[in-house]
C-alpha cells in the first residue's frame, strides 16, 4: 500500500514539475537563442552562449522526460545542476520571495529534482515499464536456466558429485530403482574347487588285520579254500 502511495505521488509530483520546466524552456526557445544568451550576459553569468543553451535544451526535454516518466534520476541531476546555477548566479542576492527575484522558485525546482534523483519517479511511467520487462526477462531466462540443468542432471551452482560405477549400481540395486549400465546382470560364479577325499572314519582304526581279512572273506564271491572261520 505504501509503494503505491510513493508511486501516485510521484507520478503527480513529476508531471507538475515537468509542466513548470518545460514552460520556462520553451519560453526561452521562443525568445530566441541570441536574446536569450544576451540577457544571460546582462545578469553577469559566466559563459552566457553554453549557458544559455544549456538551460534551454534541459528545461525542454528534462520537463518532456519528467512528464513521461523516462530516465528520471539523471534529467533529475542535469536539472539540479541548472537551478542549482541559476541561485547562485542570479536569485540568491535578491531573498527567498519570488517577488523580488528571490530563489524560491528555483529552490523548490532543485529541491524536486534533488528528490528524483535520490528516489526516482516511481514505477507509473516508461521507466517502471521497462524495469518490469527487464525484470521479466531476467527471471524467465534463470528459468529457463534452471530447466536446462534440471534436465542435465547438474544441480545449479556446482557440480555433481560422481561416485564409481559399481556402486551406483549396487546403490540403485538396494533402493529398488532401474538399473544402471555399470551395474551388472549376472554375478559371477564361484571358482570350482576339486573335492577332496573324505577322511576314515574313527572307527576303522580299532579293527585288526584279522577281522580285515574277515570282511574281504564276506563280501568277495569266491571265498579262498584256506580261510580260518571268523572268530565271532
């Protein structure tokens, strides 16, 4: 609410002074460039020609700019520099009231052109037109920016962090995500070991030659003639 309120009182405010200027600057144009540096000269101000040029030129299209809005803070300097010029050359000796050709009227102009160019015009006028397009394009293209790494896979402001293949893979694995080309399909097989021969049983060292002999005897076909009955 308070930005709007700066910005109707500087639209008001500007458009006035730019009225005032610009009727002082005209008048000058129509009085002609030669009587106007001619009555610079008769109020002894240094350089009457550039002078006189200066406050023409200023006056017209600084009071077009304030009207319309458009580079406020610098026609707000050049203006100040010219009231600022025309107290010290001419209105100061005489007072403050305008009857006298005192510097009230061009203190109040340099106090309003001092007052745009510390703050501006405000945003109702061309200036606040294409700070907003401005504005616009800048925050489209970080958009469109952000977009662009987005779809890249690099966060903006750095760069991402890379790790090995095998463990992105073995990472995208355990989460239950889609798998990644480093990641890989098939697990390799173990190495083939030759199996080894299972040692004798514990028991088989308590039986003597004998009883070795009677085992042979029981479980071959042909029994030998001479065999000795088990001792059983």
């Amino acid at each position: 609410m308070k930005r709007v309120v700066f910005d109707v009182a500087a639209l008001i405010t500007r458009v006035a002074a730019g009225v005032i200027f610009l009727a002082h600057g005209l008048q000058k144009w129509q009085g002609g460039f030669g009587a106007t540096a001619q009555g610079f000269r008769e109020m002894g101000i240094p350089m009457p020609e550039l002078a006189a040029g200066y406050a023409t030129v200023v006056e017209i299209v600084g009071g077009i700019l304030l009207i319309v809005g458009l580079l406020v803070r610098p026609v707000g300097l050049l203006l100040l520099i010219n009231m600022l010029g025309a107290i010290a050359f001419v209105h100061a000796p005489n007072g403050i009231l305008a009857q006298n050709n005192g510097w009230e009227l061009p203190g109040a102009l340099g106090s309003l052109a001092l007052l745009f160019l510390a703050l501006g015009g405000g945003r109702i006028g061309l200036d606040g037109l294409f700070g907003s397009l401005l504005r616009r394009r800048r925050e489209r293209h970080a958009a469109e920016d952000e977009l662009t790494a987005y779809r890249r896979g690099t966060p903006m402001g750095g760069t991402e962090p890379t790790t090995g293949g095998m463990a992105t893979g073995a990472t995208a694995g355990r989460a239950g995500g889609p798998t990644t080309p480093s990641e890989s399909t098939t697990r390799p097989e173990p190495p083939k070991v030759p199996r080894q021969p299972a040692p004798p049983r514990s028991g088989a060292s308590n039986l003597n030659d004998e009883d070795m002999r009677d085992i042979d005897a029981l479980v071959a076909d042909d029994q030998p003639e001479h065999r000795k009955p088990p001792n059983r």
